[in-house]
C-alpha cells in the first residue's frame, strides 16, 4: 500500500508527533510511506505570518494546492492526517478527494469540538462547544489566554459545522476510545464513519534496553508529566504533604505550576523534583515504582505514559475521567479515585503501599493489558483494516 502522512508540527512537539513517527516507523517496514509535513517554527516565525493565518486557519487554498499537486503525482492509497491544525485546514480533505485517493484523520485530541482541544477551562471540564457554539467560548480566551486566538480557532469550528464539512471530509475518522468516539458524535461527528485505534509503543522488554519486569520494587510512586492545573499534581502534592505520606513521591516534567509546588513541598523529603529526564530514565523508574499516578483533571487523548507504565508491569493510579479511566481497569492493572478527591486519592496509594499481593497481581496484569491491546503488531493488523473501510466509504461518499 503507498500511503501518504500529513501532519502540521508543533513549535513543541507533543504525544501526536510522536505517534506520527512511530506509525511511520511501523508501516515503512511493509508499505511505501512518504510524509507531507508543515512546522509551525518555520511557517510561524514572524508577526506578519501569525497575522496571515487568521484568515486561512478555517480553509486555506494554498495548502490545498500544494497537497493536491502532491497527490496527483505520487499514485497514493491512502492519505492520513495526524493533524492539520493552524497551517493546514481541513481544506486538505478537499484536496484528498478531488485526487481521488481516500482520506482519514486520527482524532489525538478534541480540536474539531472545542477551541481548546481539551474541552477543559479555568480547573473545569467545558462542553460549551458541544452543546451550543464554540464562539461561547471567546470571551474566556480558552485557547492560550487569548480571545483573539480562541476567536480563530472557534471560527473554524463553525465554519466546518456550518458547510457540513464533517459529514462528507473526510472518507474515515480515527478515535482513541469509545469515550473520545462518543464526545465526537455529540459533537456533531458522524458516528458510522468514526473507528476505534489506540495508540501504541514498542515493546521496552524487547529492545535490547535490558530493561525487564522488577517484582521487587522501590519505595516509590512517580508522576511523569506537565506540572500544570490540568494535569493535577497539586492534588499530588497536597496528598503527600497533608497526610505525610513515607514513601517517596518522584515528579518527572516541568510547567508552570512546578516553582510554586517545590516551594511548597521543599519541607517534605520525601518528594523529590527531577524535572526532564529522558524516556529511558522513565521507563527504568516505571519498571521499579510501586505505581505511576495520573491524577489528571481533563479527559485527555490517550496519553503514551500510561502504555509505557502498563508495557512494563507498573500499575497506574488514575482519576476517574474521560479516556484514563477507560484504559485502567479499576482494581485490575491499577485503581481508579474520584478526580480531585484527595481523600480518595491517598486511600488509592495506601491500597497499592500495604497490599503487596494485590500489588503483584495489578502489576502482572498491567503487562498483559499492553500486550493484548498496545502493541505495534495489534496496532498495525487495525490500522490496516481502517485503511480498506475508508476506501469503502469513500466508494460510498463519491458515488
């Protein structure tokens, strides 16, 4: 199969690009893949550019110019967008179709719903743009502070909504989970044409890393993550601090959140700040914590360090919300606790502290849950069949 990824690049890159590049890395060993990719750092980089892109963020003919002149040329299959947001527009699926070749769009965070792409604002979950306009967000600069920006980002999703983009562009959409699928169909996505792929990882155990199941673990639970409100390591720190918990509490990450909480915590010895480390200093530590704990306050994609917990036998502590609270089986490999709840929170730690079997038997299963839904073989046998279903309903769409 000759399949074409696009994908507009973040300033910083996040978990998108990094399962852009993963599934490159997949599909390239048995298919033709080429990538068709715009990077904001480069496009971006002036005040007059950021001006231009007000007007082309809900359509922009350039980009589907350039698209369509690379599909014509290039006897494509499939083409599947990762992302096309600022640079690209939807416009892109309008270029796909016209080349005839079908078009899909994985769905990594919730862009075509809400300005944010969260669905979170101000400590809160938002369906504002759900359930009425996303121009009700404006005024509350949900996107970056910003009412200017948050304006353009709405606009595109009304503009969409308006022209009924979504019920004909693309032939095929891909989301997370059930939970992200039904977010979209209540958002005004059409539901027979949305399927269901997780993301995935390699398998650390199998690298050569050396890295193995550790039954015997430290004295240690570990966050890894933005240090930021959404994310909820404050509910974290409060737990360690007022409860005054023994077992050490590792933060891995930076944000904004970070200078204020070590302040805070800098009575505590048992909480220790590492800020960035490496994905292999992850995966050594996740291989020996207790558990990982992901107190989010938002629904999220479908965050990689959870897999990376599961992929090495690490139990994960998750609110219990949105897309997490799907991919941890409560009281199976890991516990679920009432989000913000830190109560509820500290009970959940003490269950994985105290009861070692139990423990034992979460971390087993939290190494079966990986192989059985996360690997790049489950991944690839799924992501093939969304392939031939979109060509179908482009079939379907055009006829």
């Amino acid at each position: 199969m000759n399949i074409l990824q696009v994908h507009n690049k973040y300033k910083i890159l996040g978990g998108e690009w990094t399962v852009l590049q993963q599934e490159y890395d997949l599909l390239k060993n048995t298919h033709a893949v080429e990538q068709f990719i715009v990077d904001n750092a480069k496009e971006l980089s002036t005040v007059i550019d950021k001006l231009k892109l007000i007007f082309k963020t809900h359509y922009n003919k350039k980009a589907k110019k350039q698209l369509f002149h690379k599909l014509t040329v290039g006897n494509y299959d499939v083409m599947h967008t990762h992302n096309f947001f600022p640079l690209l527009s939807p416009s892109v699926f309008e270029a796909a179709r016209e080349a005839g070749v079908p078009s899909i769009l994985s769905l990594h965070n919730f862009r075509l719903i809400h300005p944010n792409g969260l669905l979170y604002h101000n400590g809160k979950i938002d369906h504002r743009s759900i359930g009425g306009s996303a121009y009700n967000c404006v005024w509350d600069g949900v996107y970056r502070n910003s009412k200017v920006q948050t304006a353009v980002a709405a606009h595109m999703i009304e503009y969409h909504r308006k022209q009924n983009t979504w019920q004909t562009f693309p032939s095929a959409f891909i989301a997370l989970s059930e939970f992200s699928k039904q977010m979209f169909v209540d958002g005004g996505l059409p539901e027979e044409r949305i399927f269901i792929k997780p993301n995935f990882i390699e398998d650390p155990l199998n690298n050569g890393s050396g890295l193995a199941i550790q039954e015997k673990k430290e004295n240690m639970f570990l966050f890894v993550g933005r240090i930021s409100t959404e994310k909820g390591i404050q509910d974290l720190i409060e737990c360690w601090v007022q409860y005054k918990i023994k077992a050490k509490l590792v933060v891995a990450g930076d944000g904004p959140l970070r200078e204020k909480l070590e302040k805070k915590s800098k009575a505590n010895p048992s909480i220790q700040w590492l800020g960035q480390i490496s994905r292999e200093e992850i995966l050594q530590k996740l291989a020996v914590a207790k558990a990982m704990l992901f107190p989010t306050r938002c629904y999220e994609g479908q965050p990689l360090i959870i897999l990376e917990a599961l992929s090495v036998g690490c139990p994960v502590i998750t609110s219990k919300i949105g897309n997490p609270q799907n991919m941890i089986d409560d009281g199976v490999n890991g516990l679920h606790f009432k989000t913000g709840d830190i109560q509820d929170l500290y009970d959940k730690i003490s269950a994985i502290y105290y009861k070692t079997e139990k423990r034992k038997e979460m971390s087993i299963n939290a190494r079966e849950s990986y192989l059985n839904r996360y690997t790049p073989e489950k991944n690839s046998e799924m992501l093939m069949n969304i392939y031939k279903e979109a060509a179908k309903l482009e079939k379907k769409l055009t006829a």
